[in-house]
C-alpha cells in the first residue's frame, strides 16, 4: 500500500529525469521532473516541519494551479498533514467557512491578493500563512506572515528526510479534506485517505493504461476534488506530466501548446468549446460553413449508428473518415485536442448535444458519476458506450446499489468520514455503503443512470413527478442557453429562468441586424425571447412524447439580465449553479413567474442598476 | 504642500502655438513618490503641459527641472535616460508590431550590443534580448497581459491597448511616470483596474506618477495632489479636498463664464 | 572678361518661363495631394497619355479644335475611371498604400498609352496646328518658333506663349477652387475628409473631379512639354523635375507649386551655367534640381507654403 | 490545415526566438535550402541560372535593401539603382585596383560599406524631412550617381559605355582550380549569389528580430513615440539608410558581377529603381521574404506573359503588343493587389497560413 510520498519517492528513483509538473510562468514552460520534485518537496516539508506541521496538522494551500501548489500537498503529506486545497478565488465568508470548519491554522499561500483574503476572511485561527510571491507585501507586518523562502533558507535537499517520513506514513492517513460543493446541502468538509485516492486513481489509470507518456493539463480549481483526483492523484500514480496554465485567461491557449492526452473537464468546458466553435463557424463565409456543415453530418449520421449499435452502409463510412480528416482533425488541433485519447467529464449531467459531438468528432469523452465522498469517481463509461444517459460501470472493487431509488455505493475510494463530524458521517455511511442523495437506477448491463438530486425532485401541486436536474439539462443543450434553473416542486406548474450565452447570441443578432447595447438589453430583445420560446416549446414537445414527463411541460420562462455568476455565490467553482442561493437572491423574480405579469423590474443587487426582465409564456 | 523632495519643478511655462496660448505661466512642483493628478476641462492645455515636461514641445519661456536638471530644450530622448516614461493619449504604440515586440522596444535604453552583433545574433545580442524579455515577462504579468503576446496591437480593444502601452512605459523602469488620459474612453470596471494599477506602481516601485485626466472623480480617490488647469492657466493646485472645494475650480466645471 | 548682364537675363528669364511650365505640372500634383492626401506618382504618364492622344488623333488628320476637346474628354473619362476602380476601394487604406497604386497606375497608362497608340517617339510641332487654327489674322506668325530680340535678350516666341497659357491655367485655377462651390467642397475636402463628409459633400464626386481636372491639366502640360522634349517616355522623366518643384512650395500649396516651380526653373539655369562651370562638370542640371529643393527643405520641412503641423500627441 | 501546433511549447525565451517556431516550416525551409544547393547547380542549364535565378537573386538583394529602408523603417526611396550603380562600380574598382588577396565576396561587401556611407550622406535630411517630400533626397542620389560616373570616367576605366568583367575577378584564391571548377561558370556565380544572399538575408531577418529591427519599425509606425520612450531617432534612421544602402550596393555588384556579367551606367537608370520599388511593394513592405516573393513575380511576369502569349497566339501579337498588354496587366495587378491586400505577395502568404491554422474556422 502507497502513499503520495512513497509514490513520489519511487518515481524519483526509477525516473528521476522525466517531466513531473510543467507550470507555464513569465511565457514560458518551466519544468520540474520527479527527482527535483522530490528535491523541493524535501526542503518544503523540512521548512514545515520547523514550523509546527506535525502528522495530522491541517494545512491551507490556497492558490493557483502551479507546480509550487502540488509539491507543497507532497510536503504537507510527507509530514503526515492534511491538505485543505483552497481555489485561488475563494475570499471573503466562503473562505472564512472553509478555513474555520477544516482547523486550518497553516496556510501555503501564493501572492499578496491571497494573503488579504486570508487577513480579511474574519478568521483568527490561523497562525501562520506562508507566501511564496512577496511583491508588493514590503509594508506587511502581520506576525503570521513568512515569506516561504526566508522559511526555506539555509535547508538543503534531503532525500533522507524524505525516506524516514516514509516510514512513518501510512495510507489510512488522511491526505486531503475537500468540500462537498455545495450546491444543495451546506457545504461539509470531507476526509479522504491516501489509499482511497490512490486506489481510485489506479483503478482509472488501469482501466485507461495511462502512464508515464501522458500529459494532464490541471486547471480547475484546486479546491475542485475533481482536480484533487484527475490532476494531482493521476499524476503520481502514473507518473504522467501535469501542465499547469499560466492564468484563468490562457486555458485554451495552454492546452493547445500542450496538447494534453488526457483530460477532465465538467461539462461547461466542453459547453464552452462546442459553443466557441459554432459560433466561430457562424461567422465563417458561407462556402466555409456549408462544408463544415456537412463534415459534421457527416460524422454525426455515423456516430448516431454506432450509438443505435447498426452498422452504417461504406459511403458513410467514407464520408466519416474525410469528414475528419479533412475538417475535425484540424478543429482539434485548434482547441489543442489532437493528442486526447481519453476526455472525461463529470460532476454534472453533460448535454446529449454536447456528448454526441464530441463522440462524434472523435474524441472519446467519458462520463464519470462521483462524488467527494467518492474520490470524485465512482464509475465511467467506456468507449463504447455512445449514448450519454448513462454513466458506465463501477470503477474496480466498487459497488453500487439502488435503494429507495436512492444510489449508494462502497469501495476502496470511498471517504474516512466528514471532518470532525460523527453524526454527520453517521449519517452519510450506514454499514460500510456511502450515500450519494443522488436518486438513479442500474440497467440490465450494470451501468449506472443517475436521474439527478434526491432534493431537486419532488412534484407538481397537480400530483405529477417533477425532476428539475433532467429539464435543466435538456434547456442547457441548446448552445444560446449557458445556464438554466428549472423550478416546480410543489408549485402549479415547472418555469425555467434560463441565461443566454453572450458571445454566440451577440453573432446571431448581428446576423440578424439586431440593435441592442449590451448583454442585459440582448438578453431583454424580443427576437432572443422568441428564439428561446420556440426551443422550450420545442422540449415541451418531446416531454410530451413520454407519459411520464408529459406532466413536466414548461409553462412560463425568464431570460436574466446577466450569467449567475461565481462572485455573486451563484455558482460553485466548476460552474454548478447553487440552486438555494439562487432561488433566494431572485425570489421576486420567480414569484412574477408564478404571475400573470409580462415583465419583472428589480434592482440587481450586482451592479445596483435596476433592470426590466420580460417574462414570457411557452 | 506636498511632503517629499521635488522631483519635477515646473517653472512660469509659457507656450504659444502661432497666436494662440496654450500655457500660460504655469509653476508646479511634483514631489517624489507621489501621484500628481493634473486636471481641467477639455482645451485647458493639459496635454500641452504633459509634452513640455517630456520635451515633445519647447516652452517660449519658463523651465522645466527634473531630478535637479534643467530639461527644457532636452529632446525626448534624453528626458527619457532621465527616467521619466509616459503614455499618449490617442494610444501611441506601433500599430505594426505585436504586444510583445511593443513591449520590448520600451527596453531600448537598456541595450548595450551593437547592431552587428544583433544581426549576428550573437554573445551579448542573444543575452540581452533573453534579459530584456525577463524584463518584459515581469510587467507582462503584473498587468495580466498573458493572454496575447502575440497579438498585433491594432487588433486590440482600446483598453487593452491602454495597458499595453502601460506595459511599455513601465518596463523601463521609469523613476516617473507621466500618463496623458489613461482612463478616457475606458468602462467602468476598466477605469477602475488602471486606477488600482496606477496605484500600485506608485507603490511598489516608488515611481512618481504625473497622470492627466478629464474627469475629475476617477483621479480623486488615488492621488495626492491636484492640479486644475483652465484656458492655459493654473486654478487650483493642492490636495484633492483642497481643489474640490476651491471655488474657481468648481467654476471651471461646472461651466460658469467668467 | 565682364560679367555678361545679357546672357545672365537671358537666363533668368528662361528659367522664369521653364518655371511657370514646372509649375503647371506641379499644379496637377498639388490638386490631388491637397484633396486625398496622394502623391500622385502617374503624373507623368498622364502627361504622355494626354499628350499621345491628342498627337494621334490630329496625325490621324483631326482638326485641332476637335482634337483639343477629344482629348480633354478623354482625360475627364479617364478621371472618373480612377475615382470609381481606384480612389473608393482604396479609400481608407494608408497614403503609402495610396501612393503605390498611383504606381501602379503610371504602369497601367503607360502600356495603355503605347497600345492604344504606339510607342515611337513623336515630335510635336504645336506651333504649326495654333498657326492653322488661329488662322492668325494680321499673319504676324507670332507662334512660329522663333525668337524675339529685346534689348539684346532673345526669347523664344514659343516660350513666351507656353509661359502665357500656363499662367492663365494657374489663374483659371486659382479662381475656379476660390470662388466656386465646387472649389470650396475640394478646399474642405483637403482640410478635413471626415468633417467634409459630415458636412454633406460627396467625397467621390470632388475627387472624380480633381482627378479630371488633373487629367485637363495634364494634357495642356503634355502638349506645352512635349514640344520641347519630344512626346516619349522622357516626358515621364521630366515630369519628375517638377518633384522638387512642389516640394519647395509645399505639397499642399497651389502658390507654392508657383513659387517653387519659379525658384527652380531659375535655379536650375543658374546652376548648370555657373556652378557647373566653377567646378568644371557638365550635365548637373540632372540632380541639381534636387539639390536646390533639399536645400529649401532642410530649412523649412514643410516646404515654403506647406502647412506647418503642430506634431499632437 | 498541413499545420499540427498542438503540443508545441517553449521552455526558455530563446526557443521563442527561433527563426521557424513551427516545425513544419523548419522543414521545409531545410529542405528548399538543401535543394537550391545541392540539386539546382545540377539540374538547372546555363539559361535558368543566366536569365532567372542569377537576376533573382541580385534583385532581390536591392529589394531587400529597399525593403529595410522602405518597409521596415518607413523612410521612402527612389534612389535605389543609383545606390547599386555606387555598389557596383566600387566593387569593380576595388577589384581593378587591390592587391591579389582581395576577392569578390569581400570587395562587394567593402562597396556595400561605402555606398552604406554614401546611402547615410543622402539620408541626412531624413532627420528634418518626412514622408513624401524624402523623396527629393534619394532622387538626388539617383541623379547623382549616374552623373557622377558619367563625368568621371576613371572609375569605368576609362571605358567608353560599358566594360566587360573580367573573369579572374571570380577566382577565389585559386579554389576553383583545386576542385577542377570554373568559377566564372554560371554555376559558381549562382552559388557565390545564393551564398551572399542567403548570408544577408540572415542577417536582415536577425537584425528585425533584435532590437534594432525594433528600432526601426518604432520610428516606422510613430516616430514621436519612439523618441519618447528613448529611441534614438536619428541614429536609426541613419543607420536603416546605412543597411539599406549597404544591401543595395551589394545588390547592384551581384547585378553586374554575376548577371549582366557587364558594367555601365545604363543599367542603373530610373526605371531601375521604380522595378525595385515595385518588388518591394508587390512582395509586401516590411517582410524579408517578402521581398523575394515580389523580385519572382515582377521579374518573371513580363517573361511568362510573353511566353504565354507566345504559346496560347502562336506569334500573332506582335512583341510590342505583348509588352504593352503585359503592362497594362501589370499596372491592373498592382492596384488590384493593393485594394485586396495592402501587404502585398508576403501578407497574402501569410493570410493563406493563416487560413491554414485555422481551417474550418475563419479566424
């Protein structure tokens, strides 16, 4: 049995020059390989060590995906501490929450902006933050601040340091404490031991053979558990490179110089690049987009018969193959997605659109089903699963049952427990199996279909099953609609406040000479409400088709002046929407929708500008 | 008024274009480290002030003294191996260059190899442009310019073009700071990112900071000294509350005839 | 040996005439740097072109005064076909992007010239067709070429007569752009094209104009040119005197065109005969032109008349 | 679409100073290189080198130059063929009158220097006259060099017209003779030509990758800025007259040397410099390959229009007629070309890369 420094240690023995981290800083790619990881991680752990970390101690790594980040988790756990990841934005009460319920009294953190957050969070048990960017912190006083290279001076490389803390790790260790996100129930702290993380990571890296040669690409949020398994775990398990982007802003621009074989992205990610580029496309010439078009029915007319299991007739063939060589090879050389052999998503139902195209193209995209309490995986489809309903078959020695409808699971990844919290924990693992409060079922083959939140379902006054996850779902697979909330439990009838994705609406009214001054005055346009009316009459239509949605059609929409955004604590860092704190902030406007009225003005309490919000009826 | 030593004196500047008088008598002190906002309506002359304090126009009488040195009739060039950068206010980058390359012309008086040896791209050559793209790479990042690097400046929005030429005239390495309308034609969120930067230059690296601006309230809040021109001529000079309440200059504002 | 009074007014007189002939080609320079901020390289084989039109057709046996207004014609067709396939596509691209396709289009006129006509070199006896036509009635034969002797100055009847047409060219001009409202629209034009545009006046129609009325100007210019130095390529290369000839005056300054085209015509005679014999060269008057200009220049960027700009930053 | 980008990352500043950061081009340009040297003195005959590849090459050195000072550094010039003219007749009196140890390569490079100088004397007057009134400037040094060599006839010794170029100029400390090869061969001149022009374009493509070329394209867009943020101006300018002039010179002796294989006044006329000018424009101002690009079109335009039209109207049209067509076109072509595509053949090019890289999508 491993722990990450075991893993590290070896992969300094038996690799000691391969790539280990690659974070891009100051426009260029700057690499540490295993031995000099483990070189850093030494002196790192030594300079915490001095500073009061001791086994079980939990430390604060707030700041951005950067190799410094992860080597700091190495060292934290090389001490026997645990790592509370904290996601470069994080600030004000949220961080003030997650630095109080999770004991953090040591914080690794990177620059003055997060420095502040932490001096200004209202939390006093922290006691010491190092800081490793000390640029424009010349005037700080404060006596808990330590720049990380005055704690690291005069400490030299030890491996054997290293080896000796070695010995007394041990994988039933806890190695991280992750918040659940959030989006339904309050936000919990969550213990995961080193052999949970390590054993789920193998049991994908096996699966998938993913190894020394790949290339990660880390750029969710640290605190993001997906990217506590998919980066960090995978990278040392493996020993695969893990690239980490140089802003929040070069994502794209990183991925394509990397050209990562292996990535996870939550659905928006791959939202975002089906929208870019058909947006991208609109404004093609038209000789461009028509072959463009038909490269695409193309490859979706083939990947419709691999997904209904027929065999498609040669000519189809013929055209999917100069389809994507001719069109789709090159588009994923643009988004940097050439050498990706295995995409995978999760932690929200991606679109069907979505997931087909991407099937389509020749990306092989995965859905994951997982949770915090989970290592972030619980199960995956495989490649040939071609249809997005399901979520694939439990990862190695995991199991899964429905009962109630409720799905639970137990296996190696599953979590030590929540933090500090017996009943809580009591609450989550009953004889060995973890809830997920996620209701779903098994299909004949095993694989797991999960419906959506136990919480978000519930019915109509009328009597009739409501299921708000599906609807959102199918309104976000239109490209216009970014976000979309759906509301009906207990209430007479389902209504959606939907947000429109700026920059492919802003191409389609400028196609259609549309006058508007901003995304608030395009979100109000008459032409964008009939546009997205004629879409939901459109899912109307298919609810209809099924008795047992028939009773879900929508009835009233808003379309919102702006996108739920992650500053106003709408929306969680891998863009969930937080579905309370939603319904709370925009309470006025979703009574008007359980009105008659024809337009809702407020006061947005964002810009304290006050907006009409036309309300429409389906 | 303003504590610190003077770095710039400005002397009873006159200047005439033809007939007309666009400065007319001016005396100002700006003292080191601090941010020196120069004000007034639209026509008061103020970029006329900003190019004779860096020597694009030559005053017909008065004097301009920077760090103790009388710098009226220096050209620009020489104003600039004083330590003195600026930004124009209708953008003056090289609309043919990237942001990268616009960025590294602001290293010019750091380069000490000969043209032979940059076409040779040999010894020093090749060190310097590695040192200078350090260089560069510093102020890239602490204006959040990573995302386009290799983007032709002409194909920018205006307030990204705005803070590159920021990006220019900081990296290198100026002792003062002259910024002609920085925030014009900016949004809100924009006008309020190039006040947190002007700020923090001023902070971090101790560069005194001349800055014109039209509009009154955005300058208000970061700098320590106010100057108000009017027509070619000095109204008000103190700090911010001090102008605000002055009442020539509310004059001027508001518009009243004199 | 004295100093020769009569030769030297001789020459200063001759300079002053071959001046005013500069000036009438830098006039055709002017007109469109003033209106679209162009330098207008084609000049000179519009010149040609003019020139060659009018040449073939009275060589065809068309009489003068159909030929002069054909030819004119031409020239106005001619600037309309600029504005509209050169001038308005190119209209917001940089003057050195404009000054390119100017060029391009002394390439285009040349070959059209030579196709449409031919490329021989032609002599052009002006003299014989204004005697023709003008049927001169007291049969002075003042246009035959010929030389009038006043006190001891000989001058050659030809220039004097070239030296008068062009002039009341320049004056036609002078008052066409001052008084007219067509002028004025031009004047505004070259002042400010967007507020000029704001203003109502329809950029193409003055540049088509101007382009026209280079072309008339062009073809007088041509015609009084090409007696002297024959109707070929060279008239291309005699047109590039007239370069320092608006450059002294100041590309943007009619006036100028004037003055410039006077100090160089005089200049030029001066150097050739003085200079060259004090350093004991011939043949300078083939850059000394330049030389006198840069001279000018090097005091006054701008030129004599050129607008003096305040740099704005 | 050929492109594969993914996957390619810089891992020091350097790398990002490589002269083809996409490997494909790296290749390709490899490739084209080993094949100019290694396959083209083979296969080419006497008349490919002699009438096509020589002339390109020494044209496209002048293009080049006028390319630095035009394109680069936006100071304007007609004077072009009059700085070859000095180019050409120095190296040929360098070559006339210097001990044995001197050889072509470095007698054209010590006429590139002077007329380098002399390019900065002419240049002078950039320090107070911008834009189009420069042109008087250059104008006079194209009228000064022809007037100069025609009035002293010392430096075409005593010649009358032109003088035929010896061969012994070519030898080159007698390597020929020890490899059995004749280095007056067009084979020779046609390497020696590729050798110096490769060297110098080189050399022009680091200087505008450093921060001269920086210099020089600041004072191009917006000399007030430079000189406010520390340029100096004058120098520049100087100096971009100095390397233009330079690069010209040595155009003009390849011109003789290896082309015309004679020297004259004649063939640096004005209408000299307007071809150059052409070359420049159509190739694209401010891009060194650029410069190449518009030396192929111009000079084989009027050979392939005539070729064609000999070959689709089998000798119909008279060779006058074809000329003038072949101008007409030409001029049609320019303005076309810039109504289209302002930064001519090098900007189509790279517009056409462009549409490459981001094939399906327009951008």
């Amino acid at each position: 049995m491993d722990t990450f420094l075991s893993l590290l240690l070896e992969r300094a023995r038996k690799s000691p020059d391969v790539p280990a981290f690659r974070t891009k800083q100051m426009g260029i790619w700057n690499l540490t390989s295993w031995s000099q990881a483990r070189d850093q991680v030494s002196i790192l752990a030594q300079a915490l060590g001095q500073n009061g970390v001791e086994a079980g101690t939990p430390v604060g790594v707030f700041g951005p995906n950067a190799t410094d980040f992860y080597l700091g988790y190495l060292a934290v756990q090389s001490l026997g501490g645990i790592v509370v990841p904290i996601g470069t934005n994080t600030f004000g009460e949220e961080l003030g929450q997650q630095v109080h319920s999770a004991d953090v009294e040591h914080v690794f953190a990177f620059e003055q902006q997060h420095v502040d957050a932490l001096l200004e969070c209202g939390q006093t048990c922290v006691k010491r933050i190092f800081y490793i960017n000390g640029r424009g912190m010349e005037n700080y006083t404060q006596p808990e601040l330590m720049l990380l290279s005055d704690a690291t001076e005069g400490i030299e490389a030890s491996a054997a340091f290293l080896e000796q803390m070695e010995g007394q790790r041990n994988p039933q260790e806890t190695a991280t404490i992750l918040f659940t996100s959030g989006t339904g129930r309050s936000e919990r702290p969550v213990e995961l031991s080193h052999g949970a993380l390590i054993a789920t990571a193998r049991s994908i890296a096996r699966r998938e053979t993913i190894t020394e040669k790949d290339e990660l690409l880390a750029y969710l949020p640290l605190s993001v558990s997906s990217d506590f398994l998919f980066s960090f775990s995978l990278a040392l398990t493996t020993g695969c490179t893990l690239n980490c982007p140089e802003s929040d802003d070069t994502v794209l621009q990183n991925m394509q110089e990397i050209g990562p074989s292996v990535l996870f992205g939550p659905p928006y990610v791959y939202k975002y690049i089906y929208t870019h580029a058909s947006n991208r496309i609109e404004s093609a010439r038209t000789f461009d987009t028509k072959i463009y078009k038909s490269a695409l029915r193309a490859v979706m007319t083939v990947a419709s018969h691999r997904a209904a299991g027929q065999k498609g007739s040669f000519t189809d063939w013929l055209l999917f193959m100069f389809a994507r060589m001719t069109t789709f090879s090159p588009f994923c050389n643009i988004y940097g997605l050439s050498r990706l052999r295995l995409a995978l998503t999760g932690g929200d139902a991606i679109a069907p659109d979505v997931f087909n195209f991407f099937r389509a193209i020749g990306i092989d995209l995965r859905e994951t089903y997982g949770q915090v309490e989970g290592c972030a995986c619980v199960t995956m489809q495989s490649s040939e699963d071609w249809n997005s309903d399901s979520v694939g078959l439990p990862l190695d020695d995991t199991e899964v049952r429905i009962e109630n409808g409720e799905i639970w699971f137990r296996g190696p990844g599953q979590m030590k427990g929540i933090y500090k919290n017996p009943e809580a924990t009591a609450d989550s693992i009953k004889d060995g199996w973890v809830r997920t409060h996620d209701a779903g079922h098994l299909d004949d083959q095993g694989r797991l279909h999960v419906h959506g939140q136990i919480a978000r379902m519930g019915s109509l006054n009328g009597g009739g099953a409501f299921a708000s996850d599906m609807l959102e779902t199918r309104l976000r697979s239109f490209e216009y609609i970014k976000q979309a909330i759906v509301l009906g439990d207990e209430r007479d009838y389902p209504v959606a406040v939907v947000t429109v994705d700026g920059t492919i609406t802003r191409t389609w009214a400028d196609r259609r000479s549309l006058r508007y001054t901003g995304y608030a005055d395009l979100s109000a346009h008459a032409s964008v409400q009939e546009m997205i009316r004629e879409y939901i009459q459109k899912v109307n239509e298919d609810l209809a088709e099924d008795p047992e949605t028939s009773g879900m059609q929508f009835r009233r929409f808003a379309i919102l002046n702006r996108e739920f955004m992650a500053s106003a604590g709408e929306v969680t860092p891998t863009r969930k929407l937080r579905c309370h704190e939603i319904e709370e902030k925009h309470r006025g406007l979703i009574d008007a929708l359980y009105s008659d009225a024809l337009e809702y003005t407020y006061t947005d309490p964002v810009d304290e500008e006050s907006y009409t919000v036309p309300l429409g009826n389906v | 008024m303003a504590a610190g030593n003077p770095i710039l004196q400005i002397d009873n500047i006159t200047l005439a274009f033809g007939g007309v008088t666009a400065l007319n008598g001016i005396s100002f002190d700006v003292a080191e480290g601090e941010i020196c906002a120069v004000i007034g309506p639209n026509g008061a002359g103020k970029s006329s002030m900003l190019n004779v304090i860096n020597g694009v126009y030559v005053p017909q009488e008065g004097r301009v003294v920077f760090k103790g040195q009388d710098c009226t009739r220096m050209r620009p060039r020489q104003i600039a191996q004083l330590g003195m950068a600026r930004t124009f206010q209708n953008i003056g980058l090289f609309q043919g260059m990237t942001v990268l390359e616009n960025i590294l012309t602001g290293r010019c008086m750091k380069i000490r190899s000969t043209w032979l040896e940059q076409g040779l791209n040999i010894g020093r050559a090749r060190r310097e442009e590695v040192e200078n793209r350090r260089a560069v790479e510093e102020v890239i990042e602490f204006l959040h310019l990573q995302g386009i690097r290799k983007t032709p400046v002409g194909k920018l929005p205006y307030g990204l073009q705005k803070r590159v030429e920021l990006a220019r005239a900081l990296v290198a390495e100026p002792t003062m700071l002259l910024q002609d309308e920085p925030m014009t034609g900016m949004n809100l969120e924009e006008k309020k990112d190039m006040s947190c930067f002007a700020l923090e230059i001023n902070r971090e690296y101790g560069t005194t900071i001349v800055l014109i601006e039209h509009d009154m309230s955005v300058v208000m809040d970061i700098s320590d000294h106010v100057v108000v021109l009017d027509y070619g001529a000095k109204i008000g000079d103190g700090t911010p509350d001090e102008v605000k309440n002055n009442q020539d200059v509310i004059d001027a504002y508001l518009g009243v005839t004199h | 040996m004295g100093f020769d009074w009569v030769f030297f007014t001789e020459l200063i007189v001759g300079g002053l005439m071959s001046g005013v002939m500069y000036s009438l080609v830098a006039i055709g320079f002017v007109l469109i740097y003033k209106s679209s901020g162009i330098f207008n390289f084609a000049q000179g084989t519009m010149l040609l072109f003019a020139a060659l039109t009018f040449v073939k057709l009275t060589e065809g046996g068309v009489n003068f005064w159909v030929a002069l207004p054909v030819s004119m014609g031409t020239m106005v067709v001619f600037g309309i076909l600029v504005e509209r396939f050169m001038m308005r596509p190119l209209a917001n691209q940089s003057l050195l992007s404009l000054f390119m396709a100017t060029v391009g289009l002394a390439i285009l006129i040349e070959g059209l010239a030579q196709y449409m006509w031919d490329s021989a070199i032609h002599g052009l006896q002006l003299a014989d067709f204004l005697d023709l036509a003008l049927l001169d009635p007291v049969n002075m034969t003042i246009f035959v070429v010929d030389y009038i002797e006043w006190l001891d100055i000989l001058i050659s009847k030809f220039d004097i007569f070239a030296t008068i047409v062009a002039g009341t060219m320049i004056l036609i001009l002078a008052v066409f752009f001052q008084k007219t409202r067509t002028g004025m629209s031009l004047r505004a034009v070259s002042d400010d094209h967007l507020a000029a545009m704001a203003v109502g006046i329809p950029l193409s129609r003055v540049w088509a104009l101007v382009w026209a009325v280079t072309g008339i100007i062009a073809l007088i210019a041509g015609l009084l040119w090409a007696e002297r130095v024959s109707v070929s390529f060279t008239l291309v290369e005699a047109v590039l005197k007239a370069l320092p000839v608006i450059l002294i005056g100041g590309l943007t300054s009619i006036p100028g065109a004037i003055v410039g085209g006077l100090i160089i015509g005089v200049g030029e005679k001066l150097g050739e005969i003085y200079l060259g014999d004090l350093i004991g060269v011939q043949g300078i008057e083939t850059w000394f032109s330049y030389f006198i200009a840069l001279v000018f220049l090097l005091f006054r960027p701008s030129g004599l008349f050129g607008l003096k700009t305040i740099e704005r930053v | 679409m050929i492109y594969r980008e993914t996957g390619t990352f810089i891992t020091s500043y350097l790398e990002d100073r490589k002269l083809f950061p996409i490997p494909f081009d790296k290749w390709a340009m490899a490739v084209f290189m080993l094949f100019m040297v290694f396959v083209v003195p083979f296969i080419a005959s006497d008349y490919w080198l002699a009438a096509h590849l020589i002339p390109i090459l020494a044209y496209g050195t002048a293009a080049l130059g006028l390319n630095l000072l035009t394109g680069m550094t936006g100071q304007l010039s007609l004077g072009t063929a009059g700085f070859m003219c000095f180019g050409a007749f120095f190296t040929f009196n360098i070559m006339l009158r210097s001990p044995e140890w001197m050889n072509l390569p470095l007698a054209m490079m010590l006429a590139g220097s002077v007329t380098g100088v002399i390019g900065i004397i002419f240049g002078l007057p950039s320090i107070r006259i911008k834009g189009f009134y420069l042109l008087v400037s250059t104008l006079a040094a194209q009228y000064f060099a022809l007037w100069f060599f025609r009035s002293y006839p010392y430096f075409l010794n005593y010649a009358t017209a032109t003088v035929t170029l010896p061969d012994h100029h070519f030898d080159f400390y007698g390597i020929g003779d020890v490899f059995g090869v004749d280095m007056a061969s067009f084979e020779a001149k046609y390497l020696m030509s590729l050798g110096v022009v490769s060297a110098l374009a080189l050399f022009a493509k680091n200087l505008m990758r450093s921060a001269t070329g920086r210099n020089f394209m600041a004072v191009r867009d917006m000399d007030i800025a430079a000189s406010v943020i520390g340029i100096p101006v004058i120098r520049t300018k100087m100096l971009a007259f100095f390397v233009s002039c330079f690069y010209c010179g040595v155009g003009g002796a390849l011109f003789c040397y290896a082309y015309l294989q004679v020297l004259g006044i004649r063939t640096f006329e004005m209408n000299r410099s307007f071809e150059i000018l052409f070359m420049a424009i159509i190739g694209g101002l401010g891009s060194i390959a650029g410069s190449f690009y518009g030396t192929v079109l111009v000079y084989e335009f009027p050979i392939l229009f005539s070729w064609a039209g000999d070959y689709l109207f089998g000798g119909a049209f008279d060779t006058a007629v074809v000329d003038n067509v072949a101008k007409i076109t030409y001029g049609i072509l320019i303005i076309a070309l810039l109504i289209r595509e302002p930064g001519g053949l090098a900007a189509l090019w790279a517009t056409a890369k462009q549409k490459l890289r981001t094939w399906p999508f327009p951008h």
